[in-house]
C-alpha cells in the first residue's frame, strides 16, 4: 500500500512540474512576428548562406536594382523598428546592428525588401526607385561603425552586387554632417569601396 501511494505521490509531483515549466516557458515566449515586422539574419560567415535574402515575397527580378545606397541611422542604438516611425514600416531595405538594440553585425531584413518595394528616403535625401537602401545602426559623426558591422556590411553588399550585377561605382554613399542620409564622417569610405566587386 505504501508503495502505491509513493507512486501516485511521484507521478502526481512529476505532472505538476512538467506543467508548471510548461506554463513558464509559455509566459516567457517572446511574442510571434507581427506582419510588418522584419527579419533577421544572425551569424552568418559562408558568402553562399547570403543567399537567404533572396527568399522573398516577391520574386527578386534580377533587373529590378541597379544601385545601392548606404547610410547611417544618426542614432547610438536602435533596430529596424525603433528607427523608424510606429505607425509605418522601416524606410530601408535592410539595417545592420550595432550591438546596442540589435545584435553586432545582425542583418534586419525590412518588409520592402521582402516585397521588393522601392526604399523610403530620409529626411533630406532622395533615392532612386531602383536603389536597394542599408541602414547602419550608430551615429558615425561621433564614432565609427563596429568591425563586425562592417564585414556584415561587405558580405551583404557583395552579395546583392553579385545577384543584381551593381557595379562598384553604383554603390552610393553620401557626404553630408550632420544628417542620417550620409553615412557621417567617421564611416572608412575607402575601405569599404576596396573591397567591393568591381
């Protein structure tokens, strides 16, 4: 008899356990992507392993983009989300952490992008309809870009001039203080364009 009881006694603790875990990792779930939420893309080393990107909505048309415009977010944090206003979808195509908001070197994949929609220009800029638009996180009037935001940044250039064959020169970046439509003047210009495909 009172080896009976110890198993209900076991079974009974070992149910109430499994669901109160249950309930736990429930309650702790981080909540499912809204619609116009972005994607990310996290350590990602293989140039091939790129190719997630053109996984879209809307099929990537290899003619549809002929220049890609990189910019800097003028602000010391952030993702995809914070950058932009609440009530509309990111402006860019795709935004790179910093570390501060978004993981180091973390590709956000926009909902444009997705849709292959035209990028949204920020204050003070215009883009052309068939520019691809990146985002760095981090205000590079004050400090520069991290490394691991950069070799990201490289990768993911590379690989979009690869697909939509952009020439080097095609590859916009501004000069302008003060302003997140430039990429500010502590961005290594010329060792990015060294290492683009030409």
């Amino acid at each position: 008899m009172k080896k009976a009881h110890r198993r209900f006694i076991v079974f009974t603790s070992l149910i109430a356990v499994l669901t109160l875990t249950s309930a736990l990792l429930l309650a702790l779930a981080p909540a499912p992507l809204s619609p116009d939420a972005s994607s990310s893309l996290f350590a990602i080393d293989a140039p091939q392993s790129m190719d997630v990107i053109f996984q879209t909505k809307t099929r990537c048309e290899t003619n549809r983009w002929k220049y890609i415009y990189i910019r800097h977010s003028r602000t010391a944090s952030g993702s995809a989300l914070t950058i932009t206003n609440p009530r509309s979808i990111p402006a860019d195509h795709f935004v790179i952490g910093n570390g501060d908001g978004a993981v180091d070197g973390e590709i956000q994949i926009g909902q444009r992008w997705d849709t292959q929609s035209s990028a949204q220009a920020p204050a003070g800029a215009s883009i052309d309809p068939a520019c691809i638009s990146i985002c760095l996180i981090g205000d590079f009037d004050q400090t520069r870009p991290t490394p691991t935001q950069l070799h990201r940044l490289v990768q993911l250039v590379n690989t979009l001039q690869a697909r939509f064959h952009v020439p080097a020169q095609n590859i916009v970046l501004v000069n302008q203080a003060k302003s997140s439509a430039g990429i500010g003047k502590y961005f290594p210009q010329s060792a990015l364009r060294e290492q683009l495909l030409p």
